[in-house]
C-alpha cells in the first residue's frame, strides 16, 4: 500500500524534532517513526536526512521572517523601540513552555555551521533574512529618535539579533531565561539615546 503523507506535516515534525534534539541526536528511525512514513517513503521524498533538515529550515525561514514582519510592522499605538523590546521578551518569556528549544537557525548554526557548508549557507541565508526583517523596526526606532543614530541601523538589528541568540543559547543550557531578560534590557540601555 503506498500511503501519500503531508509533506508540510512532515517538515514540521522535523523542525520540533531537530530543534528540541539537535541534528545529531536524531536518527532516521525516529524521523520515520515520528512522521509515520517508511524509510523509502523518506528517501523516496528527501533522498536523505540533510535534505530533510534543509526543507525543514526553508520551511522556518519563510514563516518566522513572515511572523517577525508582522509583529515588527508600523501601527499607530507603539514607538518602534516598545515593539522591538517585546518582540525580544516574548521570544523569551516562550522558552519555558518550548522546553528551551531555542531557535532552529540558531541551533543548526551552532551545531553544524562550522563542519557542513550546505548547513552553514542556509542558515546565514536564515540569520539575514531575521536581521532584514528586525532592520526596518530599528530605522524607525531611530527616526524616533529612541535609539541611537549614530550607528547603522543593520549593525544594530544585527548586534539585537546576535545577542539574542547568545541568551538563547544560555538559556538552553541553563534550563533558565533569567538571565537572558537581564542581558537584553542592558543591551537596549546602551543602544537607546539619553533623554
């Protein structure tokens, strides 16, 4: 019997599982079990388990870029440096409930960026397209003259962004966001102008 499975549940299945576990520590009979497909429906749609892993970064790029567009858009309520101080806390404040997963491109980066130069690319591919998305928030964060001018508004999302993946980092480890709460607030101190 040839069964046709989902290939978005599919990809996402991948995303919980090599978010939460790490490439490494997932094997394709875990993949096969927790998607319900066979090996040769697996290669049959993949060919392999990097493959895999690539649609399921593909997969989170396009979404989060999407979601943080969204959430980082003009409204007529908030100062853009309110928005960008939430959209950081509430990343955090959701590390508890996810079991401190982190971030895909982040985990990914940290765990094969320096040995797999497919892996590397896409997830660079990944960490710029986060860091376009934040960009526009900061420009108008500075117009408003909230954050610092001085500086380029690219270094600035880019220093946000890198940080913040260092917390993450932290705090996965930590089994703790805590810190990480701490770290950006003085990060946004030091980047907003005095008034």
């Amino acid at each position: 019997m040839n069964i046709k499975h989902d290939k978005e549940k599919v990809i996402q299945i991948g995303l919980t599982l090599f978010c939460s576990k790490g490439y490494g520590n997932v094997g394709l009979d875990e993949i096969c079990k927790a998607t319900g497909m066979t090996k040769g429906a697996f290669y049959n749609a993949f060919e392999n388990k990097e493959n895999y892993l690539l649609a399921t970064l593909e997969s989170f790029d396009k979404s989060n870029t999407e979601r943080i567009i969204n959430i980082l858009s003009p409204n007529n309520k908030d100062r853009a440096i309110d928005q960008l101080e939430e959209f950081y806390s509430v990343m955090l404040k959701m590390q508890p409930q996810m079991n401190y997963m982190g971030c895909m491109v982040n985990n990914m980066m940290s765990e094969l960026g320096a040995i797999n130069e497919n892996i590397a690319t896409v997830t660079s591919k990944g960490f710029e397209k986060i860091i376009n998305a934040v960009e526009p928030c900061v420009k108008r964060a500075q117009k408003e003259g909230d954050l610092n001018p001085n500086y380029d508004s690219k270094e600035i999302a880019t220093l946000l962004h890198s940080t913040f993946y260092g917390v993450l980092t932290r705090a996965k480890s930590l089994n703790s966001n805590k810190k990480g709460f701490t770290t950006m607030k003085l990060l946004f101190n030091n980047l907003k102008t005095n008034k």
